[in-house]
C-alpha cells in the first residue's frame, strides 16, 4: 500500500467553502491511517503562501481556494463528498 499526502489549499475559517472542505477531509483522512498523511495550506499564512505559490507553478495557474491536491497533483477543484474522496483515496493508496 501506497501513502499518500494530501494538501487542502484553505483560505481561513472565514471561508465557508474551505471550511466545508475541511469537514469532508476530516471525516475521510482518519479511515486510512498511516496511508495518508494531509495538511491544510492556510494561504493567509506565509508558510502556506510559499506552497500555494508552488503549486501554481507546477500547475500553470493559480490553484482554486478551495481545492485538493493530491501528491502535488490538483485532484478536486470543488468539494467532493465523502464517497467520492474515499473512491479517489482508494484508488490512489491502492497503486
């Protein structure tokens, strides 16, 4: 089994859809144990601006606050429910 690390790119508590965002990763993160490691990239914060700046590098654009990256990858751009996360998460440990 594969880990993998997820970054939820989250704008602050003020922010209803990163909020939202938040609830669903903390209610699927935990089922998968060591298989999953995540972090919340606060880019109000300069730690997580310098991230999200990397991210958008990589990806070509600015990332969409809310979002998942996956291993540095942008894998939702919405907020999946919690079936969907897990099916994704699933997959991806599986590899």
């Amino acid at each position: 089994m594969k880990t993998v690390h997820l970054e939820l790119i989250h704008e602050g508590e003020h922010c209803i859809p990163c909020v939202y965002m938040a609830l669903v990763v903390t209610e699927v993160a935990p089922d998968y144990g060591n298989a999953v490691s995540w972090e919340k990239v606060i880019i109000t914060q300069k730690k997580g601006a310098l991230r999200f700046d990397e991210l958008a590098q990589k990806l070509g654009r600015l990332p969409p606050v809310p979002s998942i990256f996956i291993d540095s990858e942008l894998v939702f751009d919405t907020t999946p429910g919690p079936e969907i996360l897990r099916e994704v998460l699933d997959r991806m440990v599986q590899r």
